[in-house]
C-alpha cells in the first residue's frame, strides 16, 4: 500500500443493524485500536513474569463535521438501541479494495462551541473481528 493523506478516508456504519454501511457525511477523522488481552500466567519459582495472549479485540473512535445536509442522525440511533452495526473504514475512499471491516456497538456525542465548528464524534467496540482486507 503506498502513502496515502488522510483527507481522502471514509468512514461507513449501517443505518440499523441488518443495513448495509453507508457513509457517515463529513468525516474528519477516525481511528482503529486493535488489542489482545494478556493474563499474568507467572508461577512460584519462574526466573521472569510470564503471560499468555488471550482473545484479540477492536475498538476506535471517529469524528465528523455536523453538516445537516448530509447527516441522517444514525450514530445517535445506534448509540441508543444497542445493537451492532455493519462497519467499513477506508483509509482511501478512492480504494475500494483496501479497507477494514466488522461489526460494532456504537456510542455518540455533539459537540458545539461559539469558537468551532459543530462536530458529531464517538466511539465503538467491535462486536466481531476487525479484519483488515487488502492491507498489509
């Protein structure tokens, strides 16, 4: 994959739970964590601490403009009902073909400033593998 800027990412989250992802208007940013969990398996006599890998894991966060043109109130709606939703990142909306995907539990927030502009933001965490397609 080569460089990319980030002003061409995309982020989609489906409408409901059995929606297919479409695009969350404005994006300016987004992010994905992956994580595994690690137990402490040290034992009496062990020279050094020692941990097993548990189950892997994915969360992240994301950010857009509030434009009301484009913006349908989804992430609030799937913030409330607490059912997952379809997700797909790109870090090229141009690249079909390099992406991740899942599904995931979505919270929400508006952010307003008389020195700003008005923002929709959030976070999620994976109700199913993030799997990475077409990057290395």
């Amino acid at each position: 994959m080569a460089r990319t800027h980030g002003r061409h990412g995309r982020l989609y989250i489906g409408a409901t739970t059995s929606a297919a992802a479409s695009p969350v208007g404005a994006t300016k940013s987004w992010t994905l964590d992956a994580q595994t969990d690690y137990v402490d398996a040290t034992a009496q006599g062990d020279s050094s601490k020692v941990s097993v890998a548990g189950l892997p894991g994915g969360s992240g966060s994301f950010e857009a403009i509030l434009d009301t043109a484009v913006y349908n109130g989804d992430v609030f709606t799937a913030a409330r009902d607490g059912l997952s939703r379809k997700f797909y990142a790109y870090p090229d909306g141009a690249t079909n073909t390099q992406y991740w995907f899942g599904t995931a539990f979505f919270s929400a927030s508006a952010t307003s400033s008389v020195d700003g502009v008005n923002t929709v933001s959030g976070t999620f965490a994976g109700a199913t593998d993030i799997i990475a397609v077409g990057i290395a």
